[in-house]
C-alpha cells in the first residue's frame, strides 16, 4: 500500500459501518473538521455525520476532532458540537497531531483510525503515524484555493480506486 492510499474508501463519514470498526479493534476515531464533518458550503453538520457521532460513542469509540484549520475557537466550537476534544493547528500531513490526540485519549495507534476528505493532508499524516486511513469524498465542492489544487494530484493517486459506494 502506498503512503497516500487510504485503508478504505467510502462516500460519507456516515457510511462507514461500525462493524469495520469494531472488526478493526478500533478504539478511537479521529476526525477531519473541514469538507469531512463540515461542509464548506454551509458550515453545519449533516444529521446524518452527527447520529454516525453519536453511535459511535455510544459503542464505546473516543472521538477526536483533528484539524489543519487555524481558527481554533471555530475548530472548537465544531469539535463541541459533535461533543469531542479537538487539535486545531494540526499541521497535516506531519504526523504530530494524531499523535497528539491519542496521547490525550490514551490509545495506542494500533487501535485507532483517522477519517478525512483529502489524501495529501489526512491520509498522509494517518499513514505517517501508523494509524489506519478511510478516504471519504469532500461534502461539498466548495475549497480554499490550494486545497482546489492538491484535488487535481487526487485525481491522479485516485484514479482506479471504488468506493464502498460503488462511485
């Protein structure tokens, strides 16, 4: 597996089964704030991404909110929204604020997976820091204008890849 491939693929936060996780020994998710729980174009969490938060809480998972955004009161008003801590500042792809985050949670990477809509910041910094990789697409079209140009070099590393969806 390449460094930006992720473990697995899917539309949506929403459609990742909490059977992967569970199978996978998970013990921690960590999230990416921007286009992942939050689409840029509205800035309100989808029902859908808030209840997939809520069952995999109550299935016992600590969640964690990892974000490269440098408004960090925005970042963590979001991250208390969903009711999880958060790193803001994070930096992706370097690794540090993953590890960060398990270090707050105390889990082991190895138990851990990280969830975001690009390849070059979160899949790069899940792999660099050993945890597992879920690749979902962005929730809206709507970017910062050097994130616009790192979804051209997805295109590439993307290209053959399916999606649980099938798209």
């Amino acid at each position: 597996m390449s460094i930006l491939e992720a473990d697995r693929y899917f539309g949506s936060v929403d459609e990742i089964p909490l059977a992967l996780l569970a199978d996978w020994g998970t013990r921690a998710v960590l999230l990416d704030r921007d286009n992942t729980c939050f689409p840029r174009s509205t800035w309100q969490v989808p029902q859908e991404i808030r209840d997939w938060v809520d069952a995999v809480r109550a299935a016992g998972i600590a969640t964690c909110m990892i974000s490269n955004n440098f408004h960090g009161g925005e970042v963590r008003a979001s991250a208390a929204e969903l009711g999880m801590d958060c790193v803001h500042h994070a930096m992706k792809p370097a690794p540090f604020a993953v590890d960060v985050a398990l270090t707050r949670l105390g889990v082991p990477r190895e138990q851990a997976v990280l969830v975001g809509d690009q390849v070059f910041t979160d899949m790069l910094a899940g792999n660099l820091a050993g945890v597992r990789t879920i690749l979902v697409r962005p929730q809206s079209r709507r970017d910062l204008w050097y994130t616009q140009l790192f979804r051209l070099g997805e295109r590439v590393v993307l290209r053959g890849k399916t999606y649980e969806d099938g798209r």
